[in-house]
C-alpha cells in the first residue's frame, strides 16, 4: 500500500527537470544548482534535528568523537552550502550572511552567483524553534572568461532567476520558484527524497492575521502604529480583531503567511531606521516568493523590495510583505 501511496508522489527532482523543459534552450545548470541545493538542505536539516542531543551530549561548540571541532550549526549551514553550490561548478561567487565579504568558488567561469543566509534565525534553535536556509539565484553579468566582479552582484531583486527557502521545521519543507509559480516539496527523511507537496501556491487574496514584534511598535512609524489600531479593532463584518502571529523566525512566519495569507512585517524602527532583515538575501528572495504567490512586498517608502538597488551587500531593508489586500490596507495609510 505504501508504495502505491509514494508511487503517486512526484519527485523533486521530477518536478526540476520539468521545469527545466519550459524553459527553451535549458541547460540543465540551474536544475543541478537546485538539486545541489536540496543535498545540502537533507544534511542541514540532518544535523539541526540532531541539535538538541549535540548539546545534551555537550558537544556542541567542543571537540566531538572523531576528535574533530563541532562547529555551531550556523558555520556548518554555511560550509554545506558552500560546498554544494561549488560541486556544479556553475557558481561563480557566493554571497552569504555568515560571510564580510564574497566568497569566490573555485569555478571562476560559473553562470551563476548565488546570495544566501544559511541559517536564518539560528539564535531560536536553542528553544527548538524552526528554523530555515533562505537563498536567492542570479546569472552573472560579466564575461565568464573574465573574473566575476561587483556588477555580478549589484543586481536588482527583479534579476532573481531563482529564489526559494528550507524550512527546518516538524517537517523540513523545501519551496522555490523560478518565475513559473511557487512550489513547496516536502522531505521524507526515511527515503532522503523531497516530494511535491504544494503546486503553484496562490496566497489568499486577504488574511485577518498580522505578523511583527510588537515589542518594537512604540519605536515605529504612525501609519505603522495606525495599522496595527486597525488590525486590533474588531472588523465590522466578522466582528473578530486579526490575530498576531510572530515566531520570531522570518522563514517559519513567511511561510504560514504565504499559506495562511495575512501580512508580514519588519518595519524601520528609531534603533534600526533601515530594519534588520538583509535586502540581497532575506527580502529579496521572500519578495520574489510572495509575489509570485499572488502578494505585495514594499520597503517603509512603498518602494518594490525587488526594485531597492543593492548598495552593500550586507544593507537592510525595512519590509512589509502579504497579501493583496492586507497589504493595500497597510499601503494605503502610509
Ligand atoms: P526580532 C532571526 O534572528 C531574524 O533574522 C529573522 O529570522 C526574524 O524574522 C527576525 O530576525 C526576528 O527579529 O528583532 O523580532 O528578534
């Protein structure tokens, strides 16, 4: 029965090279960058649901049993996925959160530059709180004979040729796009193999549910501060106020908001006037994800979070990220 069950699934790796074959003249470089992709997110996801034990054992941060220094789950994310991203040979440069700087792969003639956060929300695995690997796909500008430079990198988030995140969660589920829709795999970590879950996700049109800290609402900005009245009011027609939803961990409270619906928020504060989360690798991706579910994501100017030039490759952005509708509430007080 079981394997009648499974025989109906459709494989990652089925659904790539699907992909694949929209799009015309396809190499198959960017479906083996996605497939190296989803490898290093079975060992990421291996290890952090190995975490709490790493730490009752004490050996987290110590020398382990083979002798060899345990790396913090953060660093290990970020060799992982360096190490997948350079196998193809197809990346070039790797923009990555755990990194000051760029990190060249040893493939200077590879197609694609890749910008990452590893490990986002890392601090939360210590309460054992989901976690996700967050990643944002663009082809090279310059020449591939010549060395990758900074135009390779100062791209605009509509240049995104892929993006997607790995939720490390009660289960660890993988979601991309590549222009063509959102979809959402789900890993089975018996066979090692992520299965189709969602097909072209559509987000709900409206969502009575918010998502900030809250803690940082007297530091905000009016129109912010007069949502969020809004928000607790009970609404005329459900006579029900929205509900605050907040894990603290943008990848999990992304993802209930693009299956839910509702509105996302991390906005600029007096402490932090350009918001914590990063523009290349947190906002970006996210931006091309909800968008491409049917949703809105602008920065506290109402600019597109995917149309913010890259300054620095470590600059923030203030974000607000939904549903339609939720969005053109926030919008439309600011
Ligand atoms: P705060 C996690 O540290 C993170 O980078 C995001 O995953 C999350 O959305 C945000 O910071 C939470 O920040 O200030 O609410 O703790």
């Amino acid at each position: 029965m079981v394997a009648q069950s499974y025989a109906r699934l459709m494989t990652l790796e089925e659904f790539i090279i699907q992909g694949q074959n929209h799009f015309k003249g396809a190499t198959g470089d960017l479906s083996q960058l996605l497939r190296d992709i989803a490898l290093a997110a079975k060992i990421i996801s291996n290890e952090v649901n190995k975490a709490g034990i790493t730490n009752l054992l004490g050996l987290d941060g110590s020398v382990n049993v083979q002798g060899e220094a345990v790396k913090r789950l953060d660093l290990f994310s970020n060799d992982q996925m360096i190490h997948a991203l350079s196998r193809s040979g197809n990346v070039c440069m790797i923009v990555s959160e755990e990194n000051d700087k760029p990190v060249r792969t040893r493939s200077s003639s590879g197609k694609y530059v890749v910008a990452m956060d590893p490990l986002d929300g890392s601090s939360n695995i210590d309460v054992n709180v989901s976690i996700g690997t967050i990643f944002s796909v663009f082809a090279r500008k310059s020449d591939r004979a010549d060395e990758p430079n900074d135009y390779d990198i100062h791209q605009l988030g509509t240049e995104q040729i892929a993006a997607g995140y790995v939720l490390y969660g009660s289960s660890t589920t993988l979601v991309y796009t590549t222009g063509l829709g959102v979809s959402a795999f789900t890993l089975d970590p018996g066979l090692g193999e992520f299965f189709l879950s969602e097909r072209s996700i559509k987000m709900p049109r409206f969502g009575p549910t918010y998502s900030l800290n809250e803690g940082h609402i007297g530091q905000c900005s009016p129109a912010v501060q007069s949502y969020l009245r809004k928000c607790k009011t009970p609404d005329s027609f459900s006579g029900k106020p929205y509900n605050c939803r907040y894990i603290g961990s943008m990848v999990s409270d992304i993802h209930r908001t693009l299956l839910d619906g509702g509105i996302f928020m991390y906005p600029d504060t007096q402490r932090l006037p350009d918001g914590k989360l990063r523009l290349m690798y947190e906002c970006y991706p996210m931006a091309f994800i909800i968008e491409q579910a049917g949703g809105i994501a602008v920065d506290k100017n109402k600019t597109r979070i995917l149309e913010i030039p890259v300054r620095d490759i470590h600059q923030r952005s203030s974000i607000f990220m939904g549903s339609d509708q939720n969005m053109r509430d926030l919008i439309s007080m600011m």
